[in-house]
C-alpha cells in the first residue's frame, strides 16, 4: 500500500524545518568548538566562586 503525494505546503514546510535543522547544528558546533579550544588552551579555568582559594591570589612583590 503506497501512502498518497506530499502535499506541497508539507514540502516548504520540510525545507524550512530542514534548514532551521542546519543553523542550528552549526551553532551547536560553533560553540563545542569553542569550549574544546578554550579547554585545551590549558589555562586554569579559575572562577568567582565566592570562596578564598590561594591559587587566583596576587602575590605581595607583584602590587
């Protein structure tokens, strides 16, 4: 049993949704590829955590 012709509002609405489908996967992969470059930088990747911690403190000689 063959199911009937698509009608052609249902084919612009598949191009539309194919492209939205594409931009989209192309922000995904602009922003993986970022974070992957930012991680492998190997910079510490240091926030404000509202917590003391050593290693982001300013030495005395360097003020």
């Amino acid at each position: 049993m063959a199911f009937g012709h698509d009608h052609e509002l249902h084919t612009r609405r598949f191009g539309r949704n194919l492209g939205l489908g594409l931009v989209l996967a192309a922000f995904v992969a602009l922003v993986f590829g970022l974070t992957i470059v930012k991680v492998s930088e190997g910079n510490p990747m240091q926030a404000f955590d509202h917590a003391p911690r050593p290693g982001m403190a300013v030495p005395e000689a360097e003020r």
